[in-house]
C-alpha cells in the first residue's frame, strides 16, 4: 500500500472490541493479570501501553523499520539513544546541528565521557580525519538546520558500515513521507516528531525507529530503563496529526519552493539556504536520496538591520521558535534555536546575525507573500529613514 494510505489509515483497524476507526486512548498504566504467568501483553505501561503502542508499530513500518519507540520529546529520543555508549565513546556529529542536541552532547553527555566531533558529514576527507579507535556512530542530520546541508546517506551508511559504525539519522526534517534513511543503508532513525509529524504546533514527541533485532532489543530495553516514554493522549495526538502528513508536507514543499524563489529575487535579500533551488550545492544529492523538500529554508538579509523590523512587522507569520507546524513561523537562529553553540562554531557553519529561518506553514502562498513584502518594505523604510 502507498504511504498515503498507510499515513491516513493508523490505527484505524486495530480495535477490536467496538471497531472504533479512530483507536481509543488508553489512559491506563496498570493491566490486569488472566493468572500467574499469564499476560495480555500489557503489563505495565512504562513498559508497554496500547495507544503507544499502535503509533510505534505505525512509525516502525512507516520507516522500514524493525521497531519503533515512542518518547516524551525529541530530545528524550535523542538521550535514550546517546545511553547506547559508554564512558570513552566517540561519536561524529553532523556540523550545523541542531542546538539542543549539540548543548546534551557537549553540556551533559561530556561530563559521562561520551565526546563527538563536529565535521561537514558530506565531506569524506574530514569524516577520516575525524574518525578514531574509539569512534562507534555517526549522528547525521540531514537537511541540517538552518543552513540546509545535504548528507549522501549511501555513501556515509556504506563508509560507517566498513568500520563497523552505527548511522544514526534525524529524519525530523522530511520524515518518512520523503526520505527514509533505513533504506538507504542507516541503524537508527530519530525524530522530533514535535514538528511536521505531529504537525500542529500542539504536541511534544519523540521518535526512536531501529533496524535489527539485535538493535531494537537494546533500544528497547533502554526506552523502558530511562521512561522518558509517551503518554496515551500525546500518542493519540501525533497518530491524529500523521494522518494528514502527506497532504501537509505537499503543501509546505509548494509554499516553500514559490517563497524561497521568490526571496531569491528580493533586492533586500542576499541568499536563499533551500534544496529544491537548482543553486543548492548539493541539490542533486538531495533530489537523488529524497522524493521531496522540507518546507523550512533560511535565507540572509543584504543588511542585518534588516532583522529587527522584519521580525516586529510581520504579521500573519509569527515570530517563534519551532518549525513543521501548519502555521508559518519565523525564527533568528543566533540568539534562539542555535544560542548554545558557540560563536566559532556557527560562524564556521555561517549561522550569523543576517540569517533568518523560515518555517513555512500550509497558508495560502499568495498571503505569505503579501506579509514578507509588507515587512521587508517597512523594515526599508525604518533603515532608510533612519
Ligand atoms: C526540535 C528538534 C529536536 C528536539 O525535539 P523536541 O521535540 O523539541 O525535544 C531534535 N532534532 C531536530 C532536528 C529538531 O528540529
């Protein structure tokens, strides 16, 4: 069945008892023993929970995944599986990572003597250099955020695989609707699925998805460890947002792509950070590992004046931290979503006081036009009058 399909029918006919087509909340952490040594399957539900449950084998499949496990938020997806390595593990890390997990490794995995490099995940050259007897994964973000850098996620799974490497991949970006990195040779898949998987700016969650069983009964075993697990209704939640990701993500590649070549046009802007553009270095990569774009881009304003107004003069746009929602949201990455790695870092990467990330919502793409021209004119006016 096709992934529209499969996406719009969760849960749908796996209640038995009512054939209720939306699965029930199972608000419940205790279930009750036939006898000694018997189980329904369900015991405890740190453990096991049956909303949870039917969203993990939905994410598991959706993923080509063996298994998947629900968490509280992204970053507790994150932390279950950094406690797959030991005091002097290494890891090498995508460049241009997301903050939070860039402020777990360095600010609290650091102190249990786990460490990671940072390195442009494209570049085979730097992955060698990077790469010591103690290194045992690779964490990729692909597109990275905010700058929108490609990984070949063949060729690194292939080159991880030949030293023994687990590939570790945070789809939060495209999700399963438009790349599926286990296919293309990954372990692990993460994902803030507080973004376009949950999709309405309304639920924190966290995806775990595993390949192997070797793998999924560790990660297992860890998710219940640790608990930072999802809870029914939040499970509910997501399954009602996923639903509708395919005609979501259509819609925030169509309004991203008209927005993103219409900045590229824009006298006040200097460059637009997006993969479908033909000028993206690595669009072809892009175009080659993935049957579609995200629906977040940066972009650069000629001058940083420029920043302050727009964000004050924008109106159906919100100026907020967070991105894959249905409502379209503006963000300056130096100061919010990337403030905890530091300045050589993101001025390396070029996260600087010009950049501004844009997530695109599902509006209609003429509007959003409407309210980038009103704030970029104003903001030229406060400069020039100034
Ligand atoms: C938001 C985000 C996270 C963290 O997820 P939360 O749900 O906020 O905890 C991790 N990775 C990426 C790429 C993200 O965008």
């Amino acid at each position: 069945m096709r992934i529209e399909s499969r996406l719009a029918q969760i849960g749908s006919i796996k209640e038995p008892v009512t054939g209720a087509v939306s699965f029930p909340i199972y608000q419940a952490t205790a279930f009750r023993h036939p006898k000694l040594g018997e189980s329904t399957g369900f015991d405890y539900a740190r453990t096991k929970s049956p909303t949870r449950a039917v969203l993990e084998e939905a994410a598991a499949e959706l993923e080509s995944g063996d298994a998947a496990f629900a968490c509280s938020t992204g970053m507790a997806a994150v932390q279950t599986i950094l406690t797959l390595f030991s005091q002097g593990d290494h890891l090498i890390v995508s460049l241009d990572l997301y903050g939070g997990t860039y402020r777990l490794l360095e600010q609290v995995m650091s102190r249990f003597g786990v460490s990671a490099s940072y390195v442009d995940t494209n570049d085979m050259d730097a992955l060698a250099a990077a790469c010591r007897d103690n290194t045992k994964a690779l964490l990729i973000e692909t597109p990275t955020n905010p700058l929108m850098m490609i990984t070949d996620l063949a060729k690194v799974c292939g080159w991880a695989k030949e030293r023994g490497l687990l590939t570790i991949v945070d789809n939060t970006l495209l999700t399963p609707y438009f790349q599926r990195p286990l296919e293309l040779g990954a372990d692990i898949i993460i994902h803030s699925a507080t973004k376009y998987l949950g999709g309405h700016n309304d639920v924190l969650a966290g995806l775990i998805v595993t390949k192997g069983k070797e793998l999924s009964e560790q990660i297992a075993f860890l998710h219940n460890s640790i608990g930072a697990v999802l809870g029914p209704q939040d499970s509910w939640l997501l399954m009602r947002g996923m639903k509708t990701l395919a005609l979501r993500m259509e819609r925030h590649q169509h309004n991203a792509t008209v927005l993103a070549n219409y900045l590229q046009e824009h006298p006040a802007i200097d460059e637009v950070f997006y993969p479908a553009l033909p000028s993206h270095p690595h669009h072809h990569i892009q175009n080659a590992q993935s049957s579609g774009n995200t629906g977040i881009f940066s972009f650069k304003v000629k001058d940083a004046r420029y920043v302050e107004p727009v964000l004050r003069h924008i109106r159906l746009i919100a100026f907020a931290e967070s991105l894959g929602g249905v409502e379209s949201l503006m963000t300056y990455p130096a100061v919010q979503t990337h403030a905890d790695i530091p300045l050589e870092i993101r001025q390396q990467v070029g996260v600087d006081d010009r950049l501004l990330r844009f997530s695109v919502g599902i509006e209609h793409v003429d509007d959003l036009i409407a309210d980038l021209e009103q704030a970029l004119e104003a903001a030229r006016l406060e400069i020039e009058g100034a």
